[in-house]
C-alpha cells in the first residue's frame, strides 16, 4: 500500500468519526438563554449546521440590518492531498471580506516535505499539533534550520526560500496566514516547477556540471511529498552553514514557552509584535478565555484582524457604523475577519477553553476598549450619554482588560 493510501485510510477515518460529532447535538437552544428550546421550525432543517450557528438560526435581538458574512469554515474549504499531506486555504476568493489576509491549514505527515519555495508576501506560521523541521535561506546566504512544536509559530518574509517537514512519531499541522488576501497556495514558486521550466543547458551553465545531472528533475511539481525524516537537528544546522554562518533563531518564536502578556480571571493573552520578535511584520494575540470568559468589546485601530480558532466554541458580535450587528457561533477550524476599526466582542459559550487567534496585517499589536475609553473620558460627559450613573462609570478599571472575569 502506498504512502499515499495509508495517509489517506488514516485521514478517511477521522473524518468520518468527526462528522458523525455534530448530530449528538442536534437540540437546539437560543444563544441568549441556553436552557430554553427553539420553538420548532416547520419543514425540512439542516439540523447539525442549525445545532453549529444557533446564533445565526436564532439571531440576539441586538443584531439588526444586514452585515457581510465575516465566518468561513476551513471544513468548506477544498483540500489538496498529496502522499506527504494535505493542505487547504481560506482566502477573499471563499472569504470575500477578507481583502488584506489568507490562510492555509496543512497537515504533514512523518518525514511529509512541502517542498522548498517562496512567497511574494510574508509567511506567519502558528503550530497546532505535532512537530516539524523549517529551514530557510536569507538574503546574504546565511541558513536557518530550527524545529517547531505545538505554539511555537514563525515568520519567513516575502521572496525567503523556505521549506516544512514534519517530524516524528505523527508529523505535523500548522496554520498559515498571509498578508495578502488575494493569496493562492496553489500558485506559489517551486523549485521543481522553476527547475523543469529552465532548459537544461542553462542549468548546465549555471552550475557548472553535465546537463545529464538534471535529467531526473521531475516532470511535476512535487508540492508536498513523502520523504524520510530529516538528519539530526545539529548535523543539518551545521552542514546548512558552512561557508556563511547560521541564523538559527531569527525566524522561529517560542510562544510555547512564552509567560501570557496579561492573566485574568476569565483567560490570558499572548501578544507577539515587533517588540518582541523583531523578524515579524505580521503581529498577533494568542488569546485562551475559560468558559464563560469574555474578549472583552474592543476594536483596532490599524488594520483588519484576521482570526482562526483553534479549539473550544465560541460566539462573536460585529457592529457596522449605521446600526448593524451580526453575531456568528465559531469552533476550531473557523475564520473569522473583522475590518479595521470594527468594534466586536468573543465570548466562550462552551464548556472547554476557548483557544483562537487574532492575526493583523501588520508588526504593530493595537487595541481600544470600550472600558478604557470610558474610563479616561469625563465621568459626567460619559453619563449624558448612557444613563448608567457616574457611580459604574468611576469603578470601571482604569487598565484595559482584554480578558474579563467569569
């Protein structure tokens, strides 16, 4: 049996188990009071999507006029598989919202090659199972060759060559994000594809060697392949080397091992920027809420925010200028966007941790509150608006805190 077909048997049987997930479910409640049943829908239901949107099948009486769908789900998405692993995407062509960020989901399995290639836009990776193998190359010939587990996450910029293995004892999967929406990984450069389309005499005379050293070059693209696993770590950093030096750690970041930038009661915040992993110019929060927790009402002020769940269930509300509002019910393997400025909430309606992304065009991590900017703005001027009493409006904490208590 081939590399592919067990890959393939393996993948075929986990599917199945996780589609049968939804129908135990099949009971709906309204997202605004979970113990009260739907009143029933007559006709025909699509009963195991209906029990995955409740907030869109029985909408919160705040949302109001239409807003532009801002969930996609990666299980929509079509999936290439090859004998090393398979890969799928969620860009503006699924998501149309989506204009300035795409992103990819890949599996790998032990010793699976996504082969060496590069992008025009940066690469930001976040390491969802597993462990794998990254080299790349920079622009003064200097190597990078490092191993990433589960949290750890990188960023090769655009035009670095680059390349993935997974590692034992189950290979690997990752998250992808790309700033740019229009971005297809299916239309990337190969080396194997720029390799089979340079003439042979010009291979010849570029490196030196008989034309005949290039006649096993394959005829297609590899793109993801079965390979047997990568020499020992030290032995490949140091071959990788020679002749230039090693930049074994510019383009890895250890949020595995990184202490939460903020800890509160409802759940904790990694923020990675420019500050604290200078080869990014892509930032993100790594946010886990409790059940119950609450991402407190923000927004951000300078770009759109990308997001992918990782685990767990949760919900989101999205308000538009002009008085609109949409809520949408997300659980792992769900995008999420959100354009610039858009003030939004997630809250954990699950009974496990809630773990998701927030990923933004850009090196620079920016949030306001709707409790900091209430808080630092005159207690009178904020009462003539709300009503609520200067009272609430003086116990609000002065410090954002991005996650809230149960």
């Amino acid at each position: 049996m081939s590399t592919r077909r067990r890959f393939l048997g393996v993948t075929g049987a986990a599917l199945a188990g996780a589609a049968m997930a939804p129908l135990a479910q099949a009971q709906q409640t309204r997202p605004d009071d979970h113990n009260q049943p739907n009143e029933e829908q007559p006709g025909e239901n699509n009963t195991a999507l209906d029990a995955e949107n409740p907030s869109s099948v029985w909408s919160p009486e705040t949302d109001n006029g239409t807003v532009e769908p801002f969930k996609y789900s990666f299980g929509l998405a079509h999936k290439r598989i090859e004998d090393g692993g398979w890969t799928r995407q969620v860009t503006e062509r699924e998501l149309p919202i989506s204009k300035t960020m795409a992103g990819v989901e890949m599996r790998l399995i032990t010793g699976g090659v996504r082969e060496l290639h590069w992008h025009t836009s940066a690469e930001w990776a976040f390491m969802t199972y597993g462990n794998a193998r990254i080299t790349a190359v920079d622009a003064e010939g200097r190597s990078f060759v490092n191993d990433v587990t589960v949290g750890d996450l990188w960023l090769f910029p655009g035009g670095i060559p680059h390349s993935i293995q997974g590692l034992g004892p189950d290979g690997a999967k990752f998250l992808l994000v790309f700033n740019d929406g229009s971005f297809n990984e299916f239309e990337t450069f190969l080396l194997t594809d720029w390799f089979k389309h340079t003439p042979k005499e010009v291979l010849a005379k570029n490196f030196g060697v008989p034309g005949s050293t290039f006649d096993n070059v394959p005829k297609k693209e590899l793109f993801i392949f079965a390979a047997e696993p990568p020499r020992p770590l030290a032995e490949e950093q140091k071959a990788a080397a020679e002749g230039t030096s090693g930049i074994n750690g510019d383009f890895v970041f250890r949020a595995s091992t990184m202490p939460p930038t903020k800890v509160r009661a409802g759940g904790e915040v990694r923020i990675v920027e420019k500050k604290n992993f200078p080869a990014t110019d892509i930032a993100a929060a790594i946010v886990r809420l409790k059940p119950g927790g609450l991402r407190e009402l923000h927004w951000h002020p300078l770009s759109d925010e990308w997001q992918y769940y990782v685990s767990g269930k949760g919900r989101m509300t999205v308000f538009q200028a002009g008085g609109k509002a949409r809520t949408f019910d997300f659980q792992a393997g769900d995008v999420g966007y959100i354009k610039m400025s858009h003030p939004h909430y997630i809250e954990n309606t699950g009974t496990e941790d809630l773990l998701f992304l927030e990923v933004f065009p850009t090196g620079t991590y920016q949030d306001i509150s709707a409790s900091e900017w209430l808080a630092h703005t005159p207690a009178r001027l904020v009462n003539e608006h709300l009503k609520t009493g200067e009272e609430f409006l003086n116990k609000i904490p002065k410090k954002e805190a991005v996650v809230t208590p149960l």
